[in-house]
C-alpha cells in the first residue's frame, strides 16, 4: 500500500502490522531520517547487533530467511537495507508470501511508478511504500525553525524565508541549522546576513543570474544562467523553488505599488532587500509584469514543483522549461 504524506508521521510512529517498508524518492536526506527514525522505534536503537541487521544491495537473496530470525535477546528485529533496487522485487514477493515477524526497511533512490519492487510492495497489505521528495520552501522554514528553537537559537522572518528558497533538501537542513547554532552560539539570534553567509554553499550566483535576467525579459542570459546552475548541480526542485521565491517578490512589491507606494519604496520595502547589481533587472521585471501575469507565474512554478516530485517528468527539462517560458513571457510584455 502507499502511505499517503498526511498518515506518514503517524505511521513511523507506529507501522503496525506491516512487515516491510520501503522508502523511496528524490531527497536522500529525508529517506535516510525516515528510515532511521522506524529502526529505532522498532529496535530501540540503530545498531543492536542482536535487533539490528544490515544487509547490503547485493544480498536480497537473503531476504526470506532473515525475514524469519529471531532476536537472542526478544523483540522485533529490524533488516535495514540502504541501497534497494529493483533486484529486491522477487525477495520481497517471497519475503511478504512467507512467515516471519521481523520488520524490513529499505532505502531506494528515484524509482518509476511501473518498478517492479514499488509494484510489488504497494500491492500487499503488509508492504508500505513512502514518497520522500524534497518538502516545500514553507516546510523547509518551520521544520528549520523548529531545529534552531531546539538548539536554544532563534531566527528572524526574513533570515528563515532565504533559508527555505536555497535549502534543498531534509538532510542538508540537518547541516545547516548546526552551522547556524554554531556560528551564532547558545542563545543567539539567526539575521538575514548570518543566514546568507552560513547558506554560500546552496546560494547560488547562476540561479539568480537566471531568474533576474528571466524576469527582466533576457532570453539569452536566463538561459546561459540555467545552463551554468544545471552545471553546478543545483537540484531541479531547488531551481524551482528560488523561482517561485522570486515572482512572490515581485508579488509583494506590485501589490505594495496597488496600495499607492512609489516603485522605489516598494522594492526598498523587501525583506531580504535587493542586492543593488541587481536593482536594474528586479525594477525592469516590475515595470512589465502585472500582477494577474506573476499570479499566473507563480502557479506555473508551484504545478513544476509538483510535476518535479510527482509525475515521473524529466525534473531538468521541466524545471528549465518553466524558467525560460517566465523569459519569454517576459520578452513579449516588453514587445507591447
């Protein structure tokens, strides 16, 4: 069965009479957090050698057996596999067709809707299938938020916001909420600078080369910059996201315009401000976009992010495409 995103907490709490799971998707970070979090809920702890069993890619002939050891020591045992292909398939169809109390948990990467093992665990009451795609902008800001609050750190709006455009995924949340609670100390405060030193990794210079030059209609270098961020290896859902970010700026500004600011103390008003190198492009976008054109932008951008997570979609191109299509919509406001 497929355990729906609103039951996936609570099943990792509690995966009740399920005897394998398996975890799969696009943010590795989160993947490996979920299946840590089900180990050690079921054996107590992740590395019992009694409770506790690793087995690597190339031993899914072993499955079935395992399937049916016992603990020396009581309890349920747990088989923790990190590299699950679709060589588990058959294993698994044996290992759900025969006896055995243990729990399996299996990491995969991206696998298709037709895989064989997806296929054959969604298909058995006793077998979970969860989706791990990287979480929303929104997400990435309350579960960060949540990290520093633990570490006795807290963080402004506007440092949270940045964070959550150029985080990518769930473990790399992990790293850099420590990064921040280190760099600020006990008890410190996260600002908007602490954020964008901390996060120079993620902050990429040829996302924004792209989405500013986008915005302002430059087909040419938005492109160029795409082709430089898909080179660096930005994630498809990362670019995405910074685009959506991006049009909800432009959103904030135009809606300050309609309320009767000038231009200038709209985008002097944004929090994170604008880099001054790239005041030009930010007022020229503002200059052609309406805001019934961003609103259609934005949706655009949140459907792409959904289609990167989702659909099975070649997540570049559609991640490229939908960026381009803001520069071409662009280019022909600047026509009128």
């Amino acid at each position: 069965m497929k355990i729906e995103p609103r039951r996936v907490e609570a099943f990792l709490r509690d995966p009740g009479p399920v005897r394998i799971v398996l975890l799969h998707g696009e943010d590795h970070g989160l993947i490996a957090e979920r299946a840590s979090s089900l180990v050690r809920h079921v054996a107590g702890t992740l590395d019992d050698p009694f409770r506790v069993v690793i087995l690597g890619r190339d031993e899914a002939h072993a499955l079935p057996a395992e399937m049916c050891g016992l603990s020396l020591t009581g309890g349920r045992r747990v088989l923790h596999v990190r590299e699950a292909t679709d060589a588990f398939a058959e294993p698994v169809r044996e290992s759900l067709a025969g006896p055995g109390g243990s729990l399996a948990v299996l990491e995969a990467g991206v696998l298709q809707p037709r895989s064989k093992l997806r296929l054959v665990i969604e298909a058995s009451d006793e077998g979970a299938a969860i989706a791990c795609y990287p979480d929303d902008a929104g997400t990435i800001r309350r579960v960060l938020k949540d990290e520093l609050l633990r570490r006795g750190v807290d963080a402004d709006e506007d440092a949270l916001a940045w964070l959550g455009s150029r985080i990518p995924d769930r473990g790399s949340l992990r790293q850099e909420a420590e990064k921040l609670a280190l760099l600020v100390g006990p008890g410190g405060h996260v600002d908007f600078s602490a954020a964008v030193v901390c996060t120079a990794d993620f902050a990429s210079q040829s996302i924004d080369d792209a989405l500013y030059a986008a915005g302002a209609g430059d087909v040419q270098e938005a492109d160029r910059g795409l082709a430089r961020a898909i080179s660096e290896g930005i994630a498809p859902v990362q670019l995405v996201r910074a685009g959506l970010a991006h049009i909800q700026r432009l959103l904030r500004a135009k809606l300050a315009m309609a309320s009767g600011m000038s231009a200038g103390d709209a985008v002097r008003g944004l929090r994170p401000p604008i880099h001054f190198k790239r005041l030009p492009q930010f007022s020229r976008a503002l200059a052609l976009w309406s805001l019934a054109d961003l609103a259609s932008a934005s949706r655009r951008l949140q459907e792409s992010e959904r289609s990167c997570k989702t659909t099975g979609l070649p997540a570049d191109e559609v991640s490229q495409a939908v960026v381009l299509s803001m520069a071409q919509r662009a280019a022909g406001l600047a026509r009128r």
